[in-house]
C-alpha cells in the first residue's frame, strides 16, 4: 500500500493536479433565500428520497452506488430520485407563485 501511494504521487497527475484554493462565490440575498427554501422542503421529503438525491446530486455519485448505499436495486434509485425531483419542483414552483 505504502508503495502504490509513493507511486501515485510521484506519477505525473500529482505534479498536473495542484489546485488553488476556489475563489469564494458572491452570494446574493436571493440566492440565500433560494438555498434556504430548497433545504427545509429536502427536509420535509422522506428519508430514503432525500438519501438518494444527495447521493446523486450532492455527493455527484452513479446510480449504481446510490442503490448499494439505499439497499435497493438502480432502477429504485432511479425513481427515488426523479420522484424526489418532482416534489422539489412541485413545492418550489408553488412557493415562486
């Protein structure tokens, strides 16, 4: 193991691969507000569709490893998730009106 490490480091992606910090994003009132909104109703969907919309979306993971993590199959994750999509579009579309 301490081996493949010294490997990866020295390959020539660890020398490409050097990252600054990330410019800090301006935030404006808005888009605080909007972020607020689209956190309380994740809140309020049920756990195993609110599970598998972070694991797509905020965790960036295939459905594949969505549906090891929930215990389901992918086309169950697949669902979870779309259906986690339309409440959130349902709900905030509402609040906007």
């Amino acid at each position: 193991m301490a081996n493949q490490c010294r490997e990866t480091h020295r390959a020539r992606w660890a020398s490409v691969l050097r990252f600054a910090d990330p410019p800090e994003a301006e935030t404006r009132a808005g888009d605080t507000a909007a972020i607020i909104d689209l956190v309380n109703e994740l809140r309020r969907l049920p756990p195993h569709i609110r599970l598998a919309l972070v694991l797509r979306y905020y965790l960036d993971l295939p459905f594949e490893e969505v549906a090891s993590i929930s215990r389901c199959s992918a086309d169950a994750a697949k669902s979870r998730v779309r259906r986690g999509i339309e409440s959130l579009k349902t709900t905030l579309t509402l609040q906007e009106s």
